[in-house]
C-alpha cells in the first residue's frame, strides 16, 4: 500500500486525484457557508422554478444552474455591478442580445439565458475533454471568457502540461494578468486568478445544492436552514 501511494505521488496522480474531489473545498469560510444557508432558506425558493424550467430545456442541473446564479448575483435578480453586468445571472448586455434576452432583471430571462450561454462556451470545449474537467473549463470559459480560457491552455501546454485537465489549466490561468505571460498570447490581460476563484466556489456551491436535496439528515438540515431565523 505504501509503495503505491508513493508512486501516485511521485507521478502525479495523488494530486489529481486530491485536485478533482477536493480542490475546491477551502473556498469557503464558515461566514460564507452561513449565508450560503440563509439564502437557501430565504431567496432560492423564489427562483427554484426557473433553474427547473431552465433545466429541462437544457439539460443542465439545476443545482448547478442555481450555483452559478448564487455565485452571481447571491440571488438577487436586480444585482448590478459597476461594469454593468445585470440581473440574476449577471449578463453583459453583448451577452443578453446574443441569447435574444430583453430584460437582464426578469428572473426568468436572466436565468434561461445564463443556462443556454453555458451550453455555448460548452460546445466550444474540445469533445475529446471528459468530465469534469469539461465542466470546470466551461465555467471558467463562462466567466472569463472562451479566448483566455483558450489563452491559459495554450500556456500549459507550453509547459508540457495538459491542456485538458482542469487541475493543471487552473495553474496557468493567473499568468493572464502577468505582463511576461499575457503578451505572448492572442487575447491579452485577463484577470485569471477570479476565474479559478469563480469554478472553485461554484462547485462549493454545487456540492451544497446537492446535499440539500438528497440528504436525509433533516435535523441537521432543519438547523441550517432555521440558524438566525426571526
């Protein structure tokens, strides 16, 4: 058993294997997941449908749908940020007049719309790339966009890495905003860093999500969603 953990390690794999299941995992502080609950309680019931809804048109979970949004916006279908972004999912306007939304505020438009872009930058991903790795490229493709997500696979492959492996991609994607980095590269500056923080908090998220709908642990989940009521 010793011999073989020490050659996973020695060759990587231990690492990848740590990376995939639990990478994400310090996200997330206890003040972070304490909200995370009250929001559970307090706002997705509002918008649960639309995840459904947009779901079911695109195949897409709605508990990761409903993760993103929560990254997002913390549910609030009026968030606006300085940039400009709107709405429950934070459309750009660019974005919104691609998917033919009319109205970033309306819940339902936002939410369908940020649903049916995330299939978009999904089916630019190479089709030889299985999950997860598919999955957290095409978040991070979501949020910093497919051309520097494309930017930091070519600078791991530069560095003899895999282009295709998420664990290996999240490494390079800060270089974006390195001069010495980002000059070599079609698309520029990007802030890399934030779209690594973005997939790792949205799989907290997810991970979340889908606990609260399958567990059968109702004390504790009776708790969570009652801590700080009234």
């Amino acid at each position: 058993a010793n011999a073989f953990l020490n050659l996973v390690h020695q060759d990587g794999r231990l690492e990848r294997l740590r990376a995939r299941y639990f990478g994400h995992s310090d996200r997330l502080n206890f003040v972070d997941t304490r909200e995370f609950w009250r929001h559970v309680r307090d706002r997705l019931p509002e918008f649960r449908a639309h995840f459904e809804q947009a779901s079911q048109l695109t195949g897409i979970d709605w508990r990761l749908l409903a993760a993103i949004g929560y990254q997002e916006s913390h549910w609030r279908a009026e968030a606006v940020s300085p940039t400009g972004v709107r709405g429950i999912m934070m459309l750009t306007q660019s974005t919104a007049q691609q998917m033919g939304i009319s109205d970033r505020n309306d819940p339902q438009q936002s939410i369908d719309g940020g649903a049916r872009y995330l299939r978009v930058v999904e089916k630019k991903i190479p089709e030889r790339i299985q999950e997860p790795n598919r999955l957290w490229l095409t978040l991070a493709g979501y949020n910093v966009g497919f051309g520097h997500l494309e930017d930091a696979r070519i600078l791991t492959e530069r560095d003899g890495a895999s282009p295709d492996l998420w664990f290996e991609v999240k490494q390079r994607l800060p270089l974006l905003a390195d001069k010495a980095h980002y000059q070599t590269v079609k698309y520029g500056f990007a802030r890399g860093q934030e779209a690594v923080d973005y997939v790792d908090k949205i799989r907290n998220y997810y991970d979340l999500l889908v606990w609260f709908t399958t567990t059968n642990d109702r004390k504790t989940l009776q708790h969570l969603l009652t801590a700080d009521a009234g």
